[in-house]
C-alpha cells in the first residue's frame, strides 16, 4: 500500500510542478537597467512686463470687455451701472458695444494684438474684462 | 486670457473677472504667455447659463473685489527662470521591468494612458535617420505650456507612439500645421469642448507608408494612422501640458484626444478625379496633410437616396445639426471667428459608394457643396440664442423662418475616403480655427 502512494504523490508533484511552470516564467520578468529620454522638454518663455498699476478710479477711463461669452455682457452691465454710481467721475466705456469686432475670443496673437490696439485706442486707463463659463 | 495678456504688453492694466473653475486654466495662461501673474476676481461658477438676475447679483458681489484689485494688487514675486537648453533632451536611468518603466512615464505625466515604447537613446537615434533636419532644431513651443519641441524629442515621440524612422517627415508636417496659428492650438487644447485633431492625407505616401484610406481606416488595425493620431496627442498633452482637469477642460474629452483621427484620402475610388490637396494648389505627385480641429463627427447612413439630391438633402440635415448650440446661422468664411460667425467650415468625409452617388448628379464637388449650402438650413428657433442674426438683406423673418448655416461652398469641404458601404462622416471645425492648414510632406 506504501509504495502505491509514494508513485501517486511523486507523479502529482511532478505534474503540479509543470502546471505552474507558464506563472513562474512570467513572474520572471527581469527587472533591467533602462536608459531612457525625457519626453517632457524644457519650458522657455520670454518675461514680459505688466501694465503700471492704477492706485484710484476716479477719472479715469475704465474700458469693459466682453469675450462674447454668454452673460459677460450683462455682468459687465451690471459692473458698469455700479461704476456710475460709485465712481461718477469715471469714465466707462462699454467696448462690446462701440467696437462689436472685438465680440470674442481671439483665437490668435494677430487678431489679440488688434484688440489690444482697439483698446488703446480708446484711451483706456484700465480694462474690466469678463470670463464667463 | 491672451487677448487681456496683450492689453497688459501695451501697456493698459487689467482685471478680469473669471468663472472660478477656470482661473486656474487663465492663471496658466497667462504665465505661458511671458507674465508674472495678472489680477483675477473668482466668481462663482457658472456665470454662463443662468439667469439675468442671478448674473447681475453675481456683479455685485464681486464689484468690491474688482475695485479692489484695480486700484491695489500687486503681481506675486516670481522666482528667476534657470535656463535649460532644449537639446539634447535629459537621459534617465531607470532599473525595473517594462511594466515598471510604463508605469513611471504615467506617474511622471510622461504618457497618456495607453502602453508607450521606451524611448532609448538607441531607439531615438535610429528615428532620427528619417530625417535630415537637425535634432536640436526647435520646431514648436507647444502650447499651453509652451515646451520646447524639437526635432530630437519629435523623434522621441515617434518611438514613443510606434512610429518608424520612415514616418519622420509625416511627423515633422504634422507638427508644422498644428503649430499654423490658423489652427489655433492652445484653445483647441484647453476649450470645454470635445475637439480633437484631424489629419487627411494626400499623395503617393499614401501606399508608400500604409496609410489607412479604405474600409475601417478611422479604426483599428490601422498602425500607422494610429501610432500618428497617438504621437499627437503624447505632444500635446505631455510637452504641451494640456492635461485634464486643470488645464484641458473638455468637459467630457473624446476619443480623439487620446489617438488623433488621421486618414487618408481614397484617391482610386474619387469620382471627381481631383484629390483635396490637388484642389488646395498641389500637385497629384505632392505629398500634403491638412489639419484642422473639429467637434467630434456625426454619422450619415444613407442606404436608401439613389439619386445625388436625395443623397445630398439628407447629408444636408445632419450638416445642420452638427455643433448644434455653439453653431450660426449665414456664417462667412472670409469673415474671422465671432460669436455669431460660429463653426465657419465642415468637412464631409464621403464613403465612395455616396460619393458615387452624388457624382452621377454633380459632376463638380464645388457643385455638391452649393446645393449643401441651400439646403443645409435650420429654423431660427433652433439655432442657440445670438448665434443668428441675419442680416437685412435677408428680408422678413420669424421663429419658424429656414435660415441656413452657410454662404459659400468654400465652407462645405468634402474628401472620399474609407471602404464600401453606404456611409459617410460628418466633421465640423472648432469656431476658433482659421481655416485649414495644408503643408507639403517634404522628405
């Protein structure tokens, strides 16, 4: 009876073994040595400078523009009667509605620039702008 | 946020007041563009969609904050840039299983999700000899972030997205018209929509490299259309730092921001004769890709319109309903972006059995897209409200008036492409974008 047993645990440690030879060799995955670029590049960026900063609004010209986004236009209305009532000897310029061009999000530097240039134009001493979402 | 970063260069100050689940993505903004910092007003978000009294009462809570930051803000003392030259790219040592590598690169935001190919200094050298251009050539500052792209890390890319040596001067092409300010990429990149990138090739490059043009050549089983799509949007969203949630705000995403959609075109099966890029000026012999971004595709299954017009109208309708909300009415392509000068072109991907179809009735495409250009009309009532005001020259109109969404057939762009069936695509652009970019393939 010994001798029976012996060959039946022998031939099922055997065929054990083979079955779980595929998992051994896959967990054998070598760990190696890479060496590898760095995808993410560098940033380079020219600084620029901020516009000088304002200390007061009275008398000043305050240009409010509106990206063409819905309801910057009436926060910017809302934003302008405030000014009227707060700060009367301010000037307020309302660009969306003197300049309907200027009605958007650029979209690229040439057509920002010429918004910018708009707005200069007007004499502005600073612009309210809305960005809404 | 650029066209306030622009004011502030000529020398106005600016405040801004900001949705405030997008101040980051302006605060980003405005670094990339060279300034320190500029004076934001959080307010609540949304300011979109709400009603008048809610948005006025939104103003006079943030009135205080404005005037405050008008007349007493200061920009935050910003560390000195340390300048790094871009090339040659920094090496890494790495000791781990592939897994382990792919894992790292995702950690480090050096992948976007799907496995990547280690990108060796070998495995780049050996790109590199596709090309002639020097690899520490800076072929684009890619936006948002404004990384350093050059030629070296486009080769990096490619090994990164499985491309091969020979794909090199397709690659460089595609970083040329993404990077046309036509194409607008930082607002394609970083808009609440979900746009992706579309390449259409032309050429003998086509069957030279395996370019998929014919049955499923927007699907799988299409490696180098795929490892193209996937090298976009590695450049975009790791060295261009477009990433979700803070900097590309695509409320849902797309697809197409994971593996760009690049197809060819089917020149064989193009009943007009004249491929796209021909029509654009080139010649047949050129090697030419155009780029634009669009709105995801809509689909036309037509099995049934035997006749060009029949075929046409139906197109017509889904042409109408495509970017429905953001879109107007009588738009012009010569007139730039506005609110409501809103998604200018689209593109009609025609399957050949259509395009056959259409061809037995219009014999010109500039012919198919003026009878699309008729008959692709909406009711006022169902263009968004501002997006369609039609001129006086138009004549009476009310709710129920017909209005259509173009003026010329320049803005209706059709190319044949894919395999048969009765089946065509639908791809309208971004409002922002110019117009198409097409550049020659040069090797």
């Amino acid at each position: 009876m010994r001798r029976p047993f012996i060959a039946r645990l022998f031939f099922a440690v055997v065929i054990g073994a083979g079955l779980l030879l595929p998992s051994v060799s896959i967990a054998k995955e070598q760990a190696q040595e890479w060496e590898i670029i760095n995808p993410a590049g560098v940033v380079q960026i020219k600084q620029e400078q901020l516009a000088p900063r304002i200390t007061t609004l009275e008398r000043k010209t305050i240009v409010l523009r509106w990206n063409g986004k819905h309801n910057g236009d009436n926060f910017l209305n809302r934003i302008a009667e405030l000014l009227k009532e707060r700060v009367p000897s301010a000037k307020v310029i309302k660009l969306y509605e003197v300049d309907k061009s200027t009605n958007k999000i650029s979209g690229n530097l040439a057509e920002s620039t010429r918004i910018a240039q708009v707005i200069k134009g007007l004499g502005a001493d600073i612009v309210i702008a809305a960005q809404t979402d | 946020m650029v066209d306030q970063s622009q004011v502030e260069k000529v020398g106005i100050p600016t405040v801004t007041a900001s949705s405030d689940q997008f101040t980051g993505l302006a605060k980003n903004t405005v670094k990339s563009l060279g300034l320190p910092d500029m004076a934001f007003v959080d307010v609540a978000h949304p300011m979109g969609m709400i009603s008048l009294q809610e948005i006025r009462a939104r103003a006079d809570e943030a009135f205080p904050k404005i005037v405050q930051m008008a007349t007493n803000w200061k920009p935050s003392a910003t560390a000195v840039q340390k300048i790094t030259p871009a090339y040659p790219a920094e090496r890494i040592k790495f000791k781990g299983t592939y897994e382990a590598l792919d894992k790292m690169f995702y950690d480090k935001g050096w992948s976007i999700g799907l496995p990547i190919i280690p990108p060796t200094p070998e495995k780049v050298a050996a790109m590199l000899k596709g090309t002639k251009r020097k690899p520490d050539e800076i072929v684009w500052a890619v936006p948002p972030r404004m990384g350093q792209l050059t030629v070296e890390l486009v080769a990096a890319y490619g090994v990164m997205a499985r491309c091969k040596p020979e794909h090199m001067p397709l690659l460089l092409a595609v970083v040329k018209a993404l990077s046309n300010p036509d194409y607008d990429w930082r607002g394609n990149s970083t808009t609440t929509a979900p746009t992706n990138p579309v390449i259409i090739i032309n050429g003998p490059i086509l069957d030279e490299l395996g370019i998929g043009y014919s049955t499923g050549a927007l699907g799988g089983e299409m490696p180098v259309n795929i490892s193209v799509g996937y090298f976009i949007n590695l450049v975009g969203d790791i060295i261009g730092g477009s990433v979700p949630p803070e900097i590309d705000k695509s409320t849902h995403g797309s697809r197409g921001d994971l593996v760009a959609v690049v197809i060819g075109e089917n020149e064989k099966l193009n009943p007009w004769k004249q491929s796209y890029a021909v029509e654009q000026g080139f010649k047949p012999t050129d090697n030419v890709l155009t780029a634009y971004s669009a709105y995801m595709g809509n689909i036309n299954v037509d099995h049934t319109s035997v006749k060009g017009e029949e075929l046409l109208n139906t197109m017509a309708a889904g042409l109408a309903g495509a970017a429905s909300g953001v879109s107007a009415c009588m738009t012009r392509f010569d007139r730039s972006y506005a609110v409501e000068n809103a998604v200018r072109f689209a593109f009609l991907f025609l399957g050949p059995e259509h395009a056959d179809t259409i061809y037995n009735d219009f014999r010109t495409k500039k012919s198919a897209s003026e009878y699309l250009v008729k008959k692709t009309v909406l009711p006022l009532w169902m263009y968004a409200p501002a997006r369609c005001k039609p001129p006086k020259e138009f004549g009476p109109y009310d709710a129920n008036t017909p209005i259509p969404r173009f003026t010329g057939p320049e803005q209706i762009r059709i190319i044949v492409t894919g395999g048969p069936g009765k089946q065509s695509q639908i791809w309208p652009t971004f409002p922002s974008v110019t117009k198409p970019v097409s550049v020659l393939i040069e090797k």
